[in-house]
C-alpha cells in the first residue's frame, strides 16, 4: 500500500467519502523565526462529502508505543481553503488539545 493510499483509507475512514489525489504541496509553517512544522501536505478532493469538496491529510511520526504514526485529516472549509491554513488549523488544534482543562 503506497502513502497515498494509505491516507486515501484514512479518510475514508473518518469522513466517509471517497478521495482523489489532486497534489502534493510542500508546507512550511514558522513562529517568531523558527519552522514549528515542515512537510508535504497532500491535497484530495472529496466525492459525496456533506460539507467539503476537498480534504488536506498528512501524516508523522509519533513518540507513542503501539501507535508510531499519527495521520491527520483537515476538512477544506472556510477558513481553511488551502494546505498552509490547514496545516496551522492542526497546529492550533494540537496545542487547545495539551493545554489543562479549566476547572
């Protein structure tokens, strides 16, 4: 199974829809000077999707036993309309999901 398709069966999974590869767009997202993340991020659009006619998904290596690849899928709509505002969506996602919750 090539990477490709890979990612094409993980959204399947998670948006229930099929995906065609249109492109891969190399991605590089920096902080104050510094690359937080850099990468390519692989663009799909959607057949029969309720909400998006286009998918961005990447994935990465994690420091999780059991779990050593994390595949991330991010939804084209507005305002993520391309691969840079998705790749920082995830980012932001990320950082909201490690933070203690508020009592």
């Amino acid at each position: 199974m090539t990477y490709i398709d890979e990612l094409r069966d993980v959204i399947r999974r998670l948006h229930d829809a099929e995906a065609t590869h249109v492109e891969s767009v190399p991605v590089k997202e920096t902080f104050q000077g510094q690359t937080v993340w850099e990468g390519v991020v692989e663009v799909f659009s959607l057949k029969d999707h309720p909400t998006a006619h286009r998918v961005y998904a990447w994935s990465h290596d994690t420091d999780i036993p059991g779990n050593p690849r994390r595949h991330v899928t991010v939804l084209h709509i507005p305002p993520v309309i391309s691969p840079l505002l998705a790749v920082r969506a995830a980012i932001v996602q990320e950082f909201k999901s490690r933070e203690p919750e508020e009592a």
